[in-house]
C-alpha cells in the first residue's frame, strides 16, 4: 500500500511538470504553430526563475515567501515568453520554417540554462551550490491539515501550491480553446487562417499571444521543476530536456485536449516511475520500462491516424506559415 | 494589415522573390553570420568583460592551435555532416525526419554488438558487416514512420521525434547490459587491446577514413538528389504530393525508399562515430547532433558543400566556445548558447532571400 501511494506521488510530481509544457503547447499547437522548443523553452522558464530568486534572497535579509514565490512565477513566465517571442518573431514575421525554427530554440534554450545554471556561482563570485531555501519551501509547502488525513491526505494534498495550479490551468485552457469566442477564433487560424483572414479574424495577433502566453506556461514546467521538483538548486544532467520532449509527446497523447493532459500527464509519470516498483528487475530491464511513455504515445498517434476521426486530429494547418499574398 | 494609413495602402508590403543571383545570396547569409559573431561578441563582452577580439582569437586557437584540435574539430564536422548528407533526401521530400537522432544510436548499438560479438572474425569482414549491420539497422528504424505516414498518413514528425527516445532507451539498455567494468554503467572503450573492428590508421590518424567516406557520400548525395530519376521524384514530392500523384508518380513508394535510404546513412554516422572515433557506445554517441544536423540540412538547402561548410562552422564554434569556457571558468554549454544565437540570425536572414519588402510610396517601380 504505502509503495502504491509513493508511486501515485512520484507520479503527481513528475506529471505536473510535464502537464504545463503540454497545455502551453497546446495552447501555440491550437494556433497553427507546431514549436519544437518546449524544452528550451521550459528550460528558460526553469533558469528565469532561479536567477530572479537568488537575486532577490542575496539581497534581502528577510524574504518573504510570497513574494519569492511570485518573483520566481513572473520571472518564468517572462523568461519563457521571451524565447517564445524569438520562436513568433522568425516563424510568424520572418516565416522561417517551424521545425527548424522551433530546434534551434531548443539548443538556443539549453545552452542558456545550463550556462548560466552552471557558472552563476562563478559570476556572482559567492556560495558553494546554488540555493534558494526560502522559495523552495514556500514553493513545497503542502496543504495544511488536509495532508496528515492518512492515505487520501498523501494522495491529493501532499504538494505544492504548484500541482493545483496546473489542473486549473488545464480546466481553464480547455473552457477557453472550447467554450468562448476568442478560442473558436484561434483554433479557426490554426485550422484554416485563410478562412480565419476572411473573416476578419487578426491571423499575425492571434499567433503571436497564442505562442508567447502558451510558452509562459511552459516557463511554469521549468519553474516547478527547479523549484519543487530538485529542490531550488540546478543540475546539469539535461532531464528539463527529456521532460520537455515528454510534454511534446503527451499533446499528441492527449489528442490536443487540455483535460486529457491531466489525467495523461499523471498517467506518464506512472509508467515513467513504474520501474521502481516492479520487483526483480535488472538495471538494464529498468531502462526498457523507461520507453513505456514513448511508445504508448507512438500507439496513440497510430491509431489516431487509423481511425481517421475528425475529432482527433491535429489542428488542419499545424506547421504551415501563412503568407496571405499566397493562393 | 493593422497599419493602413491615408491611401489605403500598408506602410510594407512584401512579395514573393522570384529568384536571387547566387552572389546576393551568399552575400546575405554571410552579411547574418557576421552580424551574429559580431552580436555574440558583445554578449560575450557583457558577461565576462573579455575582449571579443581575443575571445575570438582563442576560439580559433580552441579549434585550429594543434593537430589534435584540427583533427577533433574535423571529426566532429564530419559527423555533423554525414548526419545532415542522411537527412537532404528526407526534407527535400519535406518528410520531416526528426529522428536522426535515434536511427545514429542504432546503427551505433549494432556496430558496438558486432565489435562485442564477432570479434574473432577476419578485420576486413568484420568491418564489412559492421557497416551492412548499421546501415540496415538504422533504415529499419526509419523504415517504420515511413510506411505509417505513407499508407496511413500518420505525423512523422511526431513519430520520428518519438522514435528518438525509444532508441535513447535502447542505447541505455544495452549500456546497462555490456557495462564493463561493472558497476561503472559505461560500456568502456571496446576491444581496447586487440582493436578488432576499429577503424585502421591511414595517414597517421583513424579519422582518415571517416572524412574518405563523409566526403563520398557527399559527392553521390550530390549526384544522386541532383541527376537521378529518383533525385528528380524526390523533388516533385516535395514540392507537391498532388503533382506528383497525377505525374504517376508512386508517392508512397517514394517516401519509403527515401526514408530507407535516410536511415541508412544516419545508422552509418553511427557506425562511423563508435568504429572510427570513440570505439565505445553511450548515448552521447549522437549526443543532441540528430537535432544540429537537421539545421544543418535545411539551411543548406540540401546542397553537399554547403552543408559541409555550415558544419565545419559548428564544429568550430564546438570546439572554440570549449576553449573559452575552460580559460575563463565557465561551462562549456556557452558554445550551445552561442550556436544557438547564430542559427536564429541564419534562418531569419532567409527572410531577405525569400522576399522582398516593397515600402509605400515606392512601389510601381521594382513591380516585376
């Protein structure tokens, strides 16, 4: 019982990093643009917050937690956004091709990170690793009262304020792309801009918030990542990298539908930790179990092509740049 | 257009360009690269305070100061470049390979078994097999997507990219399984006494033989997308599948074969990097390079020299932003960064290639 609980927590923690990489993408993916710089972009997200925090607590005597909570939020998103104004700006203004576009973000996004992640002890010229005690904590804080409520208590309250955050979002996402005005507007672009042009509907507009706002949210992946997830410091060992793709994956998984990633992003982080709790496995055996979120989610993309339902589908133009001077 | 004024007309209007002289274009995409060395410069400047100058000088030195660093600057732009050779076919047919990646690792893995396993056998058909096995192995693992996106339509976008981190896992599996010694999860360098199925010296050095094979399978890349039958389909695909369909042209055969013939070279790269260079596996043995190459690709339009220059840039910068990083105590990942910010001012220069901006009041006179 209390491994089955451990294993529903490690997979709570690893799916609400995935879950915000994959509503962003949603998000951008719904407005046509298919932007292959989730990790990068995450990674950004992940770095802008640790460098705004460790500004803010070495130049403070006493931080306050909410405010190192919301620096390190703001500071995600901004940092996030801006790689996904790089990723607009060439796609959208300069139509440069989306996948190699999207590529270079990513190498552009990690060298970043990982640069600055690496030498900012170097640069600011003090501590040994770098750590943000009082952001993290605050940023791990569980719900109080209700998580000492036995096993229930453990299963849903044991997190930060984080995990919530992320299944909000998703509701939200999906009332907004589903139930209002400017959502059908967007998902008409990434269906068909001609006809979205036609009608009046600002393509240029609706990709450019669609891609910034939707890599904001991506920044919150890296964000709780660093901060929850490893703790407030960071580490060189490229799994933002492995995750982003994760997320990348887990859109297709969840067939472009906001709360499918919820249950999708916790279902991954299961078959992701499995491993760990199946006896007798070897080491090796391990690193097959590891494929499982891959594959299933090559299975989902198959049959989905299979069944050829209109329901389904990527969005009609993902990829494409729309130039309106061409038939 | 948010911006019409007076006369209804927009302050830029942009038109398709018909055609460029091949003088302008290069002058505009070197004009980018310098303006993108002279940006990074700066940056490099704001962060470390070094002068560009001399941090340029070192890189060079990083790249080019002895033959060793010559030789690894050269080996790292030949693997880049026979990765990006594999692709052309691929994203000339607009068949959106992205798993270079994973097709490398496997060609790799197969090459590491046959060095493991068949040791005993005779060096030139050891290697013989090995190069049949990587090859094989990795248009197999392309072969997959293809067939999927031929009969069924199925994103091979995303199923390429997916491919990738089923064949990261692999690489771990077998790492895992030929650890050695064990306990240290490294597969070690392979047959470190007897070098059976290492690639042999020419020349004073073992990469010889890899930059001879890189630089053939440019020319026939060359050849082979430029004047052959196949090369001449490839091209029709890729500019229209409904062309091609009703030139009766088998659209779905095409795709096929080329993605057979895309892995192939990939799963090569792969034979290339663990017999010709490193003789162990891991799953740096691609190490993010699947993912340069295709940039590589795409920005040379699929041309054999050019994509051989831009990795020679890439290597360069490699190897140059290793330098400095090791001089000035920083990590190393500032090569990636610095990468990174030039690929953005390469593909954004297309721009300028691909169109031209008309502003008001002039227009009437470059009308063509």
């Amino acid at each position: 019982m209390s491994s089955l609980i451990s294993l529903l927590q490690a997979a709570v923690y690893f799916g609400t990093v995935i879950m915000f990489g994959c509503i962003g993408e949603i998000l951008t993916e719904k407005a046509g643009n298919l932007n292959l710089g989730v990790p990068g972009i995450m990674y950004l997200g992940g770095i802008s917050s640790l460098v705004a925090v460790f500004l803010y607590e070495g130049a403070t005597e006493n931080p306050q937690p909410a405010l190192c909570v919301l620096i390190a939020l703001l500071a995600s998103f901004l940092g996030a956004a801006l790689g996904g104004l790089i990723y607009a700006f060439l796609t959208i203004t300069l139509r440069a091709n989306q996948n190699v576009t999207g590529l270079a973000l990513s190498i552009f996004g990690s060298g970043v990170a990982n640069f600055f992640g690496g030498s900012l002890n170097t640069l600011a010229g003090r501590f040994e690793q770098i750590s943000v005690p009082v952001t993290s904590a605050a940023f791990r804080k569980t719900v109080p009262f209700l998580s000492g409520l036995g096993a229930v208590g453990k299963i849903f309250f044991s997190y930060g304020f984080m995990v919530y955050l992320a299944v909000i979002l998703a509701g939200v996402m999906q009332y907004f792309l589903h139930h209002t005005r400017s959502g059908l507007n967007l998902r008409t672009v990434g269906e068909n801009p001609q006809a979205a042009d036609a009608a009046g509907i600002d393509v240029t507009k609706n990709k450019y918030l669609a891609i910034c706002i939707g890599a904001g949210i991506c920044g919150f992946g890296g964000a709780y990542y660093v901060m929850d997830y490893i703790k407030g410091t960071w580490a060189n060992d490229g799994s933002i990298e492995k995750l982003g793709w994760l997320a990348v994956a887990l859109v297709i998984f969840a067939t472009w539908k906001a709360r499918n990633a919820i249950w999708g992003a916790y279902l991954f982080g299961v078959l992701y930790w499995m491993y760990l709790y199946i006896p007798g496995l070897t080491r090796a055996s391990q690193e097959i179990f590891k494929m499982l979120p891959y594959v299933v989610t090559i299975i989902v993309l198959v049959v989905t092509s299979l069944r050829n339902s209109r329901e389904k589908q990527p969005p009609a133009a993902l990829g494409q740049a729309y130039f309106r001077e061409e038939r | 257009m948010p911006e019409k004024k007076k006369n209804g007309e927009p302050l830029i209007r942009l038109a398709k360009r018909d055609s460029l002289a091949p003088a302008a274009r290069i002058g505009i995409r070197l004009g980018s690269l310098l303006i993108a060395l002279l940006f990074c410069g700066i940056l490099i400047f704001a962060i470390t305070g070094l002068n560009p100058v001399v941090v340029y000088r070192t890189m060079f030195e990083g790249a080019f100061g002895t033959k060793t660093r010559i030789w690894s600057t050269v080996k790292e732009m030949m693997m880049l470049a026979c990765i990006a050779i594999g692709l052309a076919p691929a994203f000339k047919m607009r068949f959106w390979n992205i798993g270079a990646e994973g097709q490398v690792l496997i060609g790799g893995i197969v090459t590491a078994a046959c060095m493991l396993y068949l040791k005993t056998l005779p060096s030139p058909l050891l290697l013989a097999l090995m190069f049949a096995g990587s090859a094989v192995a990795g248009a197999l693992w392309a072969l997959l997507p293809a067939v999927f996106k031929a009969k069924w339509n199925t994103n091979e976008t995303l199923f390429t990219l997916m491919m990738n981190y089923v064949a990261i896992q692999l690489t771990s599996f077998f790492v895992a399984k030929w650890e050695n010694p064990f306990g240290s999860n490294t597969v070690g360098i392979i047959n470190q006494n007897g070098m059976q199925g290492w690639f042999p010296a020419l020349f004073g050095t073992r990469y010889f033989i890899s930059v001879i094979l890189v630089l053939l399978f440019a020319v026939l890349m060359f050849v082979y997308l430029k004047y052959t039958k196949h090369g001449y389909e490839i091209a029709v695909v890729g500019a229209s599948e409904n062309t091609a369909r009703y030139a009766g042209i088998n659209v779905g055969w095409v795709m096929i074969r080329t993605m057979l013939l895309s892995g192939a070279i990939c799963g090569l790269a792969g034979f290339m990097a663990v017999a010709g260079a490193s003789h162990t596996i891991s799953v740096s043995t691609a190490g993010g390079r699947g993912f340069t190459a295709i940039i590589v690709a795409w920005l040379a339009r699929f041309d054999s020299a050019t994509m051989l220059l831009i990795s020679l840039l890439l290597a360069f910068l490699q190897s140059g932003a290793g330098e400095i990083a090791s001089k000035c105590k920083l990590n190393d990942y500032a090569s990636q960064m610095i990468i990174g910010i030039i690929l953005f001012f390469i593909l954004g220069s297309e721009f300028f290639i691909n169109y031209r901006c008309i502003f008001r009041g002039k227009a009437g006179k470059g009308e063509a």
